[in-house]
C-alpha cells in the first residue's frame, strides 16, 4: 500500500463511476472539489482582505510617519540654518552703523571687532573693509588678501545693487570654498564703503551631521543652481553638480517620494533658506526607512501563512469527511434501490401471475385435446396411412402450442432474472409487443384500445432487454391501473436526433394532482394505496432509466391524462459489459 493510498478519500477512485447497480448519482470528485473552493474562500477570503487592508494602512501610516520626521528635522535645521545666517548679517549691519569708515579703517579696531564677535556669536573667519572701488583696504584672517581688487567678483556687484549679501559657496581668491557676508553702508559724501565677513563652514557641517546621525539619510546643502554646498554621503562633492533635479520654490517645507537615478524610491525633503542662496536637502532611501515596518511585516506575514495552511488542512479534512459521508450514503441508496427494485419485480410478477396462469392453459386445453383425439383415431384402429395427414397435422399444432407455452415461459424468467445489466442489440418493437402480451388478455377483457406508432427507421440499440421489459411492464401497469374500462393507450417511438431514442407512454385515466407530479418518482409515493400500490413501481423505473444512461419525466393532468417521456441513449451502453468486468477484475485483484 503506498503513503498516496492512506490519505486518498474513498470516493476518490469511483468518482462518478460505480459498478453495476450501485453506480452512483453525482460527480463526487467534483462535489468534493466544490466544496473544498467554497470554504477555502469563505475562510481564506476575509483573513486575506483583513491582511492586505493591515499592510496597506500600515505602510501608509509608517510612510506617513517617516515624511513627519523628515519635514519635522528639515524644518528645524531650516530655522537653526536661517538664524545662523541672518545673527551674523546683523552683526555686520550693526558694525557698519555704529563704526563710521574712519574708525573701522583700522587693523587693530577691525581685530578687535573680529575677536569680540568670535567670543559672541562665533561662526567668522575674517572681516575686511572695501572701497566703494571694490579694494580691500583692511583685512583681518589668516590668508594675505589684502589690496586685493573685488570689483569684478559677483557678491561685490551683488552688496553694491542690494545693499546686502550672503554669498553661496564659492573659491575666490584663497582657492578653498568659503561663504561671504558684505553689508554695504552710504556716507555722507555720497560713496560707500563694504564691510565683508567669511563664515566657517564647519558649523554647517556640523548641523547638518546632527541630522544624519538620526539615520533619515543624507542631509546637505545647494545653492539655487543645484551646486552642493556641504559635504553629502552618496551625491557628490562640494562644489560638484547635484544629479539630481532641484525641487521648485517653496516657502514652507515640504517632502515627497520620488526615484534616484539608479530607479530607487527615495524621500526628499527640503526647504528654501530665506535670504540665501541655499535648499536645504534630506534624502533618504525609503526602502531603508521602511525596514523597521518590513521587519514587523514579516512577523504577520508567517502568522498569516501559518494560519492559511492551517485552514487548509481542515477544509481538505472537513471536505473530505463530508464527501465520503455523503459516498457512503450513496452506496447505501443504491443497494436499497436494488432491493426494492427486486421487491418491485416480486410484487409484479405476483400481479402477473393470474395472467400468465390463463395464457398457459389456453395451449395446454389445446394440447390436452389435440393429444385426445389423437389416442381416440389411433384406439379405433383406422388405417393409420389414410389419416396420416391429419396425424401430422394435429402433430404439428401440439409443437406450436409447446412452443408457445415455452416463449410464455421464457419472458416470465428473464422478468424475474438478477439485475445486473446484460447488453444485447434490441429491437425496441419486440420488447414493447413482448410487454403487450402480458396484458393482452386485460386489454382484451376491459375493452382498452392500445396504439402502437413506432418509427419503420428505429434502429436497434445497445441495451438490456429485461430492463426495458421492467420499465414498460410498469408504466402499462399504472396506465391500466389509471385508466377505466374502454380506455386508450398510446405508445409511440421516434428519433428526435441521430443520438437519441424517444419512447412516450400516454393514457386518459385519471391523471395526477399538479402538487404530486414532483413526487411521483420518490420511493413510497403512491396515490394508489388503498388498492394496493406499493410506491416502489415509478421509483424503480426512474432507477432503471437511470441505469440505462437514459432520462424520464412526466406530463398529466386531472381527468385527462398521464404521459411519460422516455430518452434513451443510442449508443450510450455500449462496452458496458466489458467495463464491468474490468471493475470486477480491478476489486478481484
């Protein structure tokens, strides 16, 4: 026995086949298939949905928290980044309005300044004076810039025009990236004279370091251009173009997913620095800050599989105990089937029995008196060679008379023969005339009309004779049961299609209720028990067609009538006996 065999489902190998009798009515693999579908989606269907509403609300919460953090950090290094910048402009503002040109054209009052501003606010590198000519006359850091012409330099025609000027970052003269302010003050014989401080761009590097170490990814400068300002972790150096697009102008801060140039989702947020040339960027993988969510996914997920293949077994399990269920039913419905079916024939055959009793006597007199007169010519000691014709004559009718009695006798035993199926070529007009000879004499002594119109072109067909023989026995049996004397019956036979064999049953008895007309191929059914129905007759006979691959139904109607309808398939039996005994050579095996 293999490992398959053990958890295969007993209805499995019979499917929709069974063997003779106890063939079943349904398709239970596909009954069994059914079933396992329609639970499968009833239990599986709302844990999906509910798992795939989790992860989309999830996802889009932790989404939404991670641009939260992003907008939350841009906006206070925009405010740290824009103070920064706007304390030292004003730092220099008030300088050049409290010191006229002549108190800061002075080394030591101008070293004194930067020195006081380092110990304030911090953040200088050097200052230097400008003539309204753009020439440095003072300088106070660590590089020798003084005299040093500016006039041509961009920030110089910038602070003349404005009045005031933060620089991006920029080499310059010194060769080393560097931020300027210039405050530019008017005096009183109408030129002006430029004060100019470089800011150390550590600070920057070290606000925005802050912002990194949170782990929501790279955080940098870029001027308006797309030039970057401050060092970054994967976009490039300082003063090196920014590969990717510059987000439009906006005054608050703002974050949105988009692709790198390699196709990633990543999360930018930025903000505009007011008064300056600077976008503060924050650009972070977003595949990188979901892991954390993907990480608790993962748990749901193998909980949701776990719980899926669990599911799973149970339906095949539950599924499986129900159909077999339901197959062991079945078999039991077909063993009663059969069983009635051969109380059905017992109680037929009792109904017969007056009949076939009568049709066996009538050439049994004949025999008895054929055979007489015989004894009486041959005691009178005629001449035996003058009567000899009429010897052999009367000879010949006591052979037919025998022979009769032997076909009489023959329908009643294959009427009451086993009923496994036994196919054979049939003519449907010799079982339907073989059946009308049963009740010939009831026809004969009620006065019931029987009308035979069976097609000239029916073909034989692969069938089981005693089968057919019950199916009509039954069916003329209720008719005359239905009908009163001097009734009609009808019989007819016809090819609808090359494929189909159509038999119709028709009388004007009594006819049936319109509510029992469902009812009549159920066992035990019967509007006939008074006077003996057993209610297996039409139940049997629906059996019967069933076995025979055919269908039946029925038309009537109160007072006027009752018709049966027969389709029997042309060529639906045959092989079926070898079939059967391959099955019983598989069961034997």
């Amino acid at each position: 026995m293999s490992k398959l065999s053990v958890i295969r489902p007993v209805f499995w190998d019979q499917g929709a086949a069974g063997a003779g009798n106890d063939r079943p009515h349904f398709d239970f693999r596909r009954i069994w298939k059914r079933a396992v579908v329609l639970m499968l989606c009833v239990a599986l269907m709302p844990l999906l949905a509910l798992a795939w509403f989790d992860y989309r609300v999830t996802q889009q919460y932790s989404e939404n928290e991670i641009a939260l953090q992003v907008d939350r950090l841009v906006s206070n290094a925009k405010r740290t980044v824009a103070f920064f910048l706007e304390e030292r402009q004003a730092a220099l503002e008030f300088i050049v309005n409290e010191y006229s040109f002549a108190e800061l054209d002075d080394d030591r009052r101008l070293a004194g300044i930067l020195d006081n501003l380092g110990a304030s606010i911090g953040g200088f590198t050097d200052l230097g004076l400008f003539t309204a000519d753009g020439r440095q006359i003072r300088y106070i850091g660590p590089y020798a810039l003084k005299d040093q012409d500016y006039r041509d330099e961009a920030w110089f025609r910038e602070v003349v025009s404005a009045g005031s000027h933060i620089s991006d970052v920029y080499l310059g003269f010194r060769g080393e990236p560097h931020i300027v302010i210039a405050v530019k003050r008017e005096k009183k014989d109408g030129s002006f004279f430029v004060l100019r401080a470089t800011l150390n761009t550590a600070w920057f590097n070290e606000q925005l370091a802050h912002i990194k170490e949170r782990g929501v990814g790279d955080s940098f400068l870029v001027n308006h251009d797309g030039v970057i300002q401050t060092p970054t972790l994967a976009h490039g150096e300082v003063l090196d173009p920014l590969p990717l697009a510059i987000p439009p102008y906006a005054e608050d801060t703002r974050v949105y997913t988009t692709t790198d140039g390699a196709g990633r989702e990543i999360v930018m947020g930025y903000a505009y620095i007011p008064g300056a040339p600077f976008v503060l960027l924050t650009i972070g993988d977003k595949g990188e800050l979901l892991r954390p969510w993907l990480g608790t996914r993962l748990v749901v997920v193998v909980f949701l599989v776990v719980a899926s293949l669990l599911i799973i077994l149970v339906v095949l399990g539950v599924a499986t105990n129900l159909v077999n269920d339901i197959y062991r039913a079945d078999l039991e419905r077909a063993m009663a089937l059969r069983e009635a079916a051969k109380a059905s024939k017992l109680a037929s055959l009792g109904r017969l029995a007056a009949g076939v009793a009568h049709e066996i006597n009538n050439p049994l007199a004949i025999i008895n008196e054929k055979a007489g007169l015989l004894s009486d010519l041959l005691g009178a000691g005629e001449n035996g060679g003058a009567n000899r014709e009429k010897l052999l004559g009367l000879v010949a009718s006591i052979h037919r008379a025998v022979e009769r009695c032997a076909g009489i006798t023959r329908r009643l035993l294959g009427f009451a023969r086993p009923g496994d199926i036994k196919v054979e070529m049939v003519e449907l007009s010799e079982v339907i005339r073989e059946v009308m000879e049963f009740h010939g004499k009831e026809a004969e002594h009620r006065d019931i009309r029987v009308n035979l119109e069976l097609d000239s072109e029916l073909p034989a067909f692969p069938s089981d004779r005693n089968k057919l023989q019950q199916i009509f026995l039954n069916l003329v049996g209720n008719a005359f049961a239905a009908m009163n004397d001097g009734g009609h019956l009808y019989i007819t036979g016809s090819l609808p299609d090359e494929n189909y064999l159509l038999i119709t049953v028709t009388d004007d008895g009594c006819g049936i209720a319109e509510e029992d007309l469902k009812k009549v191929f159920e066992p035990f059914f019967s509007t006939k028990t008074r006077i003996g129905g057993t209610g297996l007759g039409l139940f049997v006979t629906y059996g019967l067609v069933r076995e025979l691959r055919g269908q039946i139904r029925v038309e009537s109607s109160q007072g006027v009538g009752t018709r049966f309808f027969i389709t029997l398939p042309l060529q639906g039996l045959e092989g079926e006996e070898e079939n059967k005994g391959n099955e019983h050579a598989h069961s034997v095996g």
